[in-house]
C-alpha cells in the first residue's frame, strides 16, 4: 500500500495503516486458495464476479454488500504481502479502492474492531482483478 501517498485519505476518512504482519497474514491465508496467473483461480470456489465497466461506486458498495464481506464494518484492503494495508470503513474501501493502490490485483477482507483492534474474517474477501472486476467469496 502506498501509504505516504495515500496519509491525507487516512487521515479524512479516519481509516488507519495496518501492521505489514496483518497484510502477511491475510496473504497467507490467500496463498492457501488455488492460483492461476497473477490470481485467484475461482473455477472452484463459489463466488459472486462483478465488471466494473461502467459501474458506479454505489453499485459496488451494494453488490459487495450482498457479499460475506458485506456483514462487516470495517475492511483490511491489501496489494502486498510486504507492505501495510489500510483498515477502513466499509463503504470507504468500495468507493475508493481505486485512490487506495494503483496495483491491478488487490485483495480486501472484512474486519471487525475489537477495543480497537482489527479482528479480520480473512474468509470473507474480495479480489480486484486486473482494473476491471471484482471477485467476492461466497
């Protein structure tokens, strides 16, 4: 995550830079799914796909509502293992993933704050895949 260029959106959406240990966390539980190419290989898994070609970011947030990220609050959104994350509201990870990292895959799960500690789902994410679509795990 580009964090140092993306500090003024964290700060005005009071959203936060997670541990590089979370990201690698949730890219291991990634790397546990099958692969092809540079992603997830959804042949197998039951999943929801959306296009993102002229798609709004209200549309987003209300298809990834209907998602099993949707029964979360709070997102950790990813775009390295090696790198912190950014943990967010919601509806802020869905309108603005696109501000967030400029890599074309990225994966965010929803996270429950506990005491102000981030409990991810790591179970209940979302790929963005190449620009152009979104992937949610059912």
């Amino acid at each position: 995550m580009r964090a140092e260029e993306v500090s003024r959106w964290i700060a005005d959406h009071d959203a936060s830079i997670s541990t590089v240990e979370l990201a690698s966390a949730f890219d291991a539980y990634l790397c546990t799914l099958p692969w092809a190419g540079h992603g997830i290989d959804w042949r197998g898994l039951p999943c929801r796909s959306l296009g993102l070609e002229g798609v709004s970011d209200d549309e987003a947030v209300e298809w990834a509502r209907m998602t099993p990220m949707g029964a979360h609050d709070h997102v950790l959104l990813i775009d390295s293992a090696s790198e912190p994350g950014a943990i967010c509201a919601f509806d802020d990870a869905l309108r603005d993933f696109e501000l967030l990292s400029n890599r074309p895959e990225l994966y965010m799960c929803g996270v429950d704050l506990s005491g102000g500690l981030p409990e991810p789902a790591f179970g209940h994410f979302i790929e963005r895949r190449a620009f152009m679509t979104l992937n949610a795990r059912l």
